[in-house]
C-alpha cells in the first residue's frame, strides 16, 4: 500500500507516522511518500521521520519529493494537511477582522472564509490529480481547515473523500483519562458541523456519562470551553470549544485584542519544533509538539485510515453529506458526526432530533458554507459578501464590506481565482 501525504513539511507529519505505526497491525503501509513544496523543510521533516521509523523497528521506505505528480501516482490513500500562504497567510486571517470588532480565527467568520478562498482551490487541483493518477479505490482524507468547507467542495467535485477534524478525538482521550480506561471504550456522539458541534452523549463502556458532568461540573465544563457553566446547563449538551466565538463573541473578540495572534505563537513552536527535528539525535516525538495544537490528529487520522482500508466498521466522527441525517439541513449539506466505517466509507449512525436552539445555528452556518465553497470554485466576489452576510458572526452589511476589503487587501495576492473571474467578466463585456 502507497500512502502519500500533501503537505508533509507540517511539523505534525511525525505524528502522522507515529500513528501509521501504531495501527500496523490493521495497515501495512509499502511505501510512504511525503510531498510539500517546501523543499528544504521537508528534508528536515522527513530526516525526522525516518529516524522515528528505524527507532520502531518499521521497515517502510520513505520518498521525499517537491513532485506532487511522482507522490499521487499509484496511491492508494492521500492524506491533505497543507496551509496556503503558511502562518503569515492565518495572521492576517486573524488580523483583519479584529479591525472591523469581529472575530479573527483561522476557521470561523471571516478570517475562515478567507482561509477557505485559498484552499479550496488547491485542495480541489489536488484531489483532481489523484482522480487521473491515483489508484481508482484511493481514498482522500482531508485535514486541511476548513475541513467543513473542504469536504464540501470535494464531494461537490465528485472525489471519494472524507473530512477529519481531532475535537471528538480530544474529547475522547480527556474523557478515557479521568475515568482511567483505555480510549477505545468511550464514545463521543456529537451532532453539528465542523468546529460548530455539541456533543450530546460521552459513553463509556455503553454508559452516557454527560448528564452527570453536567449536572455536576457545568462550571468547570464552562471555563474548559470558554463560556459560561449556566448556558451548558441551560442547553443540556457540551459546546465545542470553537462555540465560544458565538456565545461569547464580545468577550472573546477582546481576549483576542488583548494577546498575542495564536498564528505568532504556533510560528515561535514551528520554529522550535524544526530545530528539534534537524537535530540528529532526536528520533521521538517531543513534547512541544503538544503546544501545536492538533493533538491526537495522528490517531484519528490513521484509525480512521485503517478502518477505510481493513474495512472493520470501527465508529468515528468525520465530516460526511447530511443525507436526511439532521431534519432541516439539505441532504448534501456537510455534517460532522458518529459514523461507522468501513471499506465503503462512512456512515451516519441515527441522530435523535435536533432542539431548535442548536438547529438554528447549525442551518446558518451551513448557508454560509454552501456559498463560501462555491466562491472558492467561481472566484465571485458577490458570493463572498453573500457568505459573510449569511454568516451569524457578521450579517451586518456594512460589517460584510469592510471584510470583504479586508479580507482582499490582506490576502488578495492568494486568491487568482477572483482575479481570473473579474479578467474574463471584462473580456465578456
């Protein structure tokens, strides 16, 4: 089995190959090829890796190349966790909309809609690629944010692809920690869309232990996730942490003001991280990869990977169509939810309905979704302030103008889509 990775220059690539190891036993990898157009830092990356893999025992032979073509050609699983424009491109993401009064995070709002611009356009080319080059059964795993958005625009394009994001993995290792049992008797059942999800049951051993935290613990619940304890009793259910941008949008947007852009922070660790990995000697993960962000992204990549390829139909939380699975959403809208895997893909597991006070954010975010992945493709400008006024952390007009002006002075050198359209509107006229 050939597994490529696009973008393997990410300092998260070790933990990528930590995991292919640990699930050895269910996914015999032949060749792993590791592709990123950063050449030099891809050495470095890559020397790492080798290293860990030889510290295993793991005889896998292990290609760098700058040649995306040479990566894709034969494989049978291609992973995608590349950033366009790297951290320079998030902080602006996170910049811009700070001077309109509105959240700057690299998913959500308006800095996420810019991230989805330039990504969605070389995501697509990717997985365009591996269609006309790749082995007819590969699969596409994406982990590139916004993983929502990203999905869509993928299986719009007709791709076999699934989307993966590590929040219901987190919650899981958290949860397998307090009670002492190992990760794989508890489940996470979340209901919602990537980074907007609200987990409504954490079983363990079968058993739904959220009621109890809830009624007991909703304070510190509160504090984990960023908003208050009484709005978590009040719905009933536990928020993702990306809910706090919502349910605290002010409070947020001046914590943001007041601190350092988590793009300047996740440089410094980079830049640690790399010098780590140059050096020779290193050949286990180090624990500043922890700060990354991104934890356990390994494990659920290569889990998820493993069920795709053994077929086992082991439960995971990706990111899939709708299909009828929330009552409300269309079914090709994309949800992040429980799903039972195997070599067909993934399926939903049912869904109880879903309260109004949920449904309501889940249904405009997803308009926004729909219309962001398809600016993306287009390069319509008008689609983007459509996206931002249908957005629930912007919706005001004048506050979608100066996003949108923000959003092109700050980025607008990444985005040749637009450029490309607004070329052949004048040729046309």
């Amino acid at each position: 089995m050939k597994v490529t990775v696009i973008g393997a220059g990410s300092t998260y690539t070790p933990e990528l190959v930590s995991g292919l190891w640990n699930e050895r036993e269910r996914l015999t990898v032949d060749e792993l090829w590791l592709m990123d157009v950063d050449g030099p830092r891809l050495e470095i990356v890559g020397g790492m890796v080798r290293r860990m893999l030889a510290r295993q025992g793991a005889d896998v032979p292990v290609t760098l190349t700058t040649d995306r073509t040479a990566a894709i050609d034969g494989a049978d699983a291609v992973l995608i966790q590349l950033r366009v424009g790297g951290q320079q491109a998030r902080l602006q993401d996170e910049l811009f909309p700070l001077a309109c009064g509105c959240v700057g995070q690299e998913t959500t709002g308006a800095g996420g809609l810019a991230k989805a611009l330039r990504t969605v356009p070389v995501v697509l080319d990717i997985a365009r690629e591996a269609r006309e080059r790749a082995n007819p059964d590969a699969w596409i795993v994406d982990f590139t944010n916004p993983v929502g958005i990203n999905t869509r625009a993928l299986l719009d394009d007709g791709h076999k692809a699934i989307g993966l994001c590590n929040f219901a993995i987190g919650v899981q290792r958290w949860i397998a920690r307090e009670h002492g049992v190992e990760p794989h008797r508890v489940e996470v059942d979340p209901v919602g869309l990537n980074h907007l999800s609200w987990v409504r049951h954490i079983r363990v051993d079968g058993e739904d232990v959220l009621p109890r935290m809830i009624e007991e613990r909703s304070d510190e619940l509160g504090r984990r996730g960023g908003v208050p304890g009484e709005l978590i009793r009040d719905l009933g259910v536990l928020p993702s942490y990306y809910l706090k941008y919502y349910y605290a949008h002010d409070k947020t947007v001046a914590e943001l003001n007041g601190s350092t852009p988590r793009a300047t922070v996740v440089a410094d660790v980079e830049r640690e991280l790399l010098a780590l990995y140059a050096d020779p000697a290193v050949d286990t993960k180090p624990p500043q990869l922890e700060a990354r962000g991104g934890a356990f992204y390994s494990e659920a990549a290569t889990a998820l990977l493993a069920s795709l390829v053994a077929g086992t139909g082991d439960n995971h939380v990706v990111n899939v169509r709708n299909n009828g699975l929330i009552t409300g959403l269309a079914d090709d809208d994309v949800v992040e939810t429980l799903c039972r895997v195997d070599s067909s893909g993934a399926t939903p597991l049912p869904q109880a309905p879903v309260a109004p006070e949920l449904l309501g954010v889940i249904q405009h975010v997803s308009a926004y979704e729909r219309l962001a992945a398809r600016a993306a493709v287009t390069g319509d400008r008008r689609l983007v302030r459509m996206a931002l006024l249908a957005h629930p952390l912007v919706g005001q007009w004048d506050l979608v103008t100066a996003l949108e002006r923000g959003l092109f002075e700050s980025g607008g050198a990444l985005l040749p889509q637009f450029a490309a359209a607004g070329a052949a509107e004048g040729a046309g006229a």
